[in-house]
C-alpha cells in the first residue's frame, strides 16, 4: 500500500485490515479501516523499484493499493491504522501496535504480485470501484 507517498506492506489484505483502538470494553475495536462510508484506494500498477540506494528489480511491475488520491486526514487514519470512529477519537488508547512495515521489494518479494486483483472486495454497497491500470514513465 502507498499511504502519504510512502509504501508500506500491511499485515492483512486491504479489507481485513482492523483499527487498533481499544474500545470502551477493553477489547479491540473490530471494526475494519475499509468501511462502506470511508473513499477507497486505487488498486493500480507501479515499477517494483526500491528505495534510494537499493538496487531496482528491472522491468518488474506490482500491484499497489494507492491511497496517495485520498485527503490527507484520510491518509493518516490509515497509517494511524483507526476505523473512522476512532480516528475522531484521538483520546481512545491504543491495544495494538500498527502494524505498517516499510515496504522493501528485496525482503518483501514474495508479496510483490505482478497483477492487479481481479476482485476487489468492498464492504456494504457503494459505487463500483474499478481498478485502473496508470501508465508511468
Ligand atoms: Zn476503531
């Protein structure tokens, strides 16, 4: 996933990904960052490049989550890892640690797909969001 420019590898898919909060129980907020309200991503195909002073993979491609088009608070719920009630809720401690890892196309190259999902999985009902493919010099 790409959130603020940065690519991160998340520890579940998009939409099993669950806000770290604790809730007034004490236990883990269940709900998920992908909600039927929240503006979705855009699944779309990046070089598979590294970071400065890394070597590139040449001419290898990857799916990636681009959350780069949503607002910049939207951005960092995410990265905050909260469901949207939790992140106006900034009081609410945390139970679990965020659980984002820098993406590295070396050490994570088994999760690099060279494909887009063929399905995109989007809880409740919402317009249609369909991957697109986005050209890049
Ligand atoms: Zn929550």
């Amino acid at each position: 996933m790409q959130i603020l420019y940065v690519r991160y590898l998340a520890a579940h898919p998009v939409d099993e990904i669950r806000c770290v909060a604790q809730t007034r129980r004490r236990s883990r907020c269940a709900q998920r960052l992908l909600s039927a309200e929240s503006q979705t991503g855009v699944w779309s195909l990046v070089p598979a490049t590294a970071e400065q002073g890394q070597l590139a993979l040449p001419a290898e491609v990857m799916a990636l989550y681009d959350l780069t088009t949503l607002p910049y608070a939207e951005q960092l719920r995410w990265r905050m890892q909260r469901c949207p009630a939790h992140a106006a809720a900034p009081s609410a401690a945390d139970l679990a640690m965020a659980d984002w890892e820098p993406f590295d196309p070396l050490v994570h190259h088994a999760h690099i797909h060279s494909r887009l999902p063929t399905h995109v999985r989007r809880p409740g009902p919402g317009p249609g969001q369909h991957a697109r493919h986005r050209a890049r010099p």
